[in-house]
C-alpha cells in the first residue's frame, strides 16, 4: 500500500513530543506514513511544541505544552501571543481549550491532541543527538549490556499498557511530587504551586491512614520535600520510572491531581494506558472522544469527596471494572500514540470521509 501521509517533521528533541514521534514511527512502520525530518531550533517559548507539512500542502503544529502558556503574562496576553505567533492550517492543542477558537490565527482550525505522556519511540534516534555526548549518552542506554547490568533505561508505550485488573486487587495508588514555590516566576504561580503542594500532601495523609497497607502513596524525593514532607517521602526503588510503572500494575485506583497551570498531567494518560479507575481533580481542558466524568474518572475537588469517591469504587466492584474497561476502550482509540496520530491525520486529510481512505490506515494498525 502507497502511505497515506507524506510527513515532514520537525525534530525538537522534548520528552513532551516522544509520545508524538512514536506515533509517526508506527505509521511508518506499517506503511500508512511517509517521514521526513529537519531539525528545529529549541527557543524558549516553544519547547514542547512542532509543525509538521503533510501531503506537502498542510501546515500543522502540535502543541504539548502545559495549559495556555506560551509566554509569561496573563491568559489573554497568552491567547493574544497565540493568535498573532502561530500560522498554520490545523492546530492540536493538547492543553485544549474552546477560549482559543476565538483567538485562533486566520485559516486555521483549532482541535484538541488529547493525553500526553512521556515514552521512547522504538526507533533509531541516534541521529538526532547533535553533540558528541549526547550520542555517546543514546548508545549506552539503548545497549543490551546497559539493560543487562542496569536494568530498562528507555521505556516504550508497551511498558504503559495493560488490561484491566480483576477486581480482586483492589488497591489505591498515589505517587506525585510537590514544586517549590521559590522557583516560581510570578506572585500568581507562586500562591498557584502551594495550593498544588497542600492538595497533594492533604490526599496522602488522609490516603494513609484511612486506607493503610491497601493504600501506595507519597512524594518523589526532591529537596523541597526532603526539607518540609520528609516523612511522605517514598524509597526510591518505588519512584523510579520503572518501580512506578511496576507499581501502577498492580493497583485498581490510582488518583490524580491538577498540574502546573491547569494542565492535566501525565498521570491520566499513564493510568489510562494501564486500564485504571481513576478519581482525579477536575480537569481544565478538554479531550478528542468521549471521555467522560462519571464514565472514565470519577471527580474530586476536596480530600473527604476523594475519600467518598474512592470508598464507592472499592464498594462497588461492577462500577470498578467498568471504569477500568472504559479507560482500556478510551487509550485503544485515542492514546495509543499511533492512534492518537492518526486520529489528527484523518482530521486534516479527510475529516468527513467515513470510506475506504480511513479504513485503509485502520486496518493497518489492527
């Protein structure tokens, strides 16, 4: 089959983007995409985000930076930057809200990415290291003898996934870390990072010891929490990416919390990948699909409805494994960084089609 897609991709070596690269990788692989790469410079207020020209004739540019934040200032100064700085033909916005329609440059079409989340492609990037070390840094971690003596240093989007538990093991996980307010570079995100830290200490405390030995929670260990939460801190073997991931299959419900400026952070779309319930902060910014309150996470905005929440779904075992299905159903069709990928391709390419042209590329990835 001729690719469907001829893609050329601007490189920004980001782990907010891996989880984009992957999914061209694996369309490539299955021959639904052509690649073709540049390299882009790294400027401060586009760290997480690339444009990529399909079929030679759109202009696209995926957005994974947190919330509505491209420069510092207020909401409508970030919004004012984005209508006047971004010229595309399609715009996916994971940190999606419906304030940019109104603010969306000339021509283009504003569309939410969808869950974000931090993985390796299985691909070659060795060519993408420029320096030396970084070369030197690629090899070592992607050699059998690094695996071997050092255990996994990269992790792939199979590392993530899972199906859902049986409901016998019905454990709460919790694992998050806190962000020093002195680093903060304004008054707002200032007072903004310690409403985070006292929602993120108040859930493990209450977790703990309501819940015990069924109950995994903590920090990550980091000065700022070495120094005020030293007794919420968990063991590293715990924290690592691959302890946590580890960690994660083995429990029922996990929570999560609001991330800086809003966003919502990779947690949900780890938890999703691995076919959890999930009871979570309200989330700010919107998603392709349907997932939904109620359907796929329950919502939570104080410590005692985090409790009720949790106590329904350990109470409820038919309702627990149904939310575990519908986060298994969710990732399957708009996750998967393949997927996800593809579902912005047919948006740009044939956005009504419901033909032979989409079923080509499906049935592909089956």
């Amino acid at each position: 089959m001729k690719p469907l897609f001829d893609c050329t991709i601007e490189y920004l070596k980001s782990p907010h983007l891996q989880q984009l690269y992957t999914g061209f990788f694996e369309l490539q692989k299955r021959g639904i995409a052509q690649l073709h790469f540049t390299q882009k410079n790294k400027s401060a207020d586009a760290t997480a985000i690339t444009t990529v020209i399909i079929n030679n004739k759109y202009k696209v540019i995926y957005d994974a930076i947190d919330g509505l934040s491209w420069i510092k200032g207020t909401e409508e100064e970030n919004l004012l930057y984005f209508q006047k700085n971004f010229k595309a033909d399609f715009y996916f916005k994971r940190s999606y809200s419906p304030k940019m329609l109104a603010y969306a440059p000339e021509g283009c079409t504003v569309l939410p990415l969808g869950f974000n989340y931090n993985m390796q492609p299985r691909a070659n990037l060795l060519r993408f290291n420029n320096s030396l070390p970084e070369k030197i840094k690629y090899i070592l971690k992607t050699g059998n003898l690094t695996k071997r003596f050092f255990g996994k240093s990269f992790f792939y989007a199979k590392d993530f996934e899972q199906a859902p538990l049986e409901a016998g093991q019905d454990k709460v996980l919790f694992i998050t870390r806190l962000w020093n307010p002195d680093e903060a570079k304004s008054e707002p995100s200032r007072v903004h990072r310690q409403s985070i830290n006292a929602m993120r200490v108040a859930c493990i405390e209450m977790c703990r010891k309501k819940y015990g030995k069924q109950f995994t929670g903590g920090l990550i260990k980091d000065a700022f929490s070495a120094k005020h939460y030293p007794q919420l801190l968990l063991p590293d073997e715990l924290t690592c990416k691959k302890g946590y991931l580890n960690t994660t299959k083995k429990h029922a419900i996990c929570v999560a919390t609001t991330g800086l400026h809003n966003s919502t952070g990779w947690k949900m779309a780890e938890y999703v990948a691995a076919s959890k319930a999930i009871v979570s902060e309200p989330l700010h910014f919107e998603l392709p699909g349907n997932f939904e309150k109620n359907t796929n996470y329950l919502e939570f905005t104080t410590v005692d409805e985090l409790i009720n929440k949790i106590d329904y779904l350990l109470q409820n075992k038919t309702a627990l494994l149904q939310m575990m299905q519908n986060n298994h159903r969710y990732y399957h069709h708009y996750v998967k960084p393949d997927v996800l990928v593809l579902n912005t391709l047919n948006k740009i390419v044939a956005p009504k089609q419901e033909d032979a042209f989409i079923q080509q590329a499906v049935q592909a990835l089956v």
